[in-house]
C-alpha cells in the first residue's frame, strides 16, 4: 500500500462477527505494510495514530 491506512474494526457487523475479534483477526492477518489496526472500536487511538502520521508528514 502506498499511503497510510488505519483499520478500525467494529464490534457490530453481519453474521458471525463475534464482538468485533473476527474483523480484528482479518486485519492483523492482512500482513500488509503501512497498515495500522487499533483495537475494536477504538476510535480516539485512529484519530490519534492519524495526528501522527501527519506531524510526521510535515
């Protein structure tokens, strides 16, 4: 991946999602680079990993 992407994972979704853990697993699993998971429905530390991404960009 060629920018930065931030995966938050939801513990509300279809099927078995069990809490949100099957989203998570999907995203650990991914093995991609510049990809960065916080925890299931963390989206203060999204926002915050965002706000450093950007103090690192300028």
């Amino acid at each position: 991946v060629s920018v930065p992407v931030i995966a938050v994972p939801t513990s509300i979704g279809y099927g078995a999602s069990f809490g949100g853990v099957a989203a998570l697993l999907g995203m650990l699993n991914s093995c991609a680079s510049n990809v960065t998971v916080v925890n299931i429905d963390n989206g203060f530390g999204a926002g915050f990993v965002a706000s450093l991404i950007n103090r690192n960009a300028e």
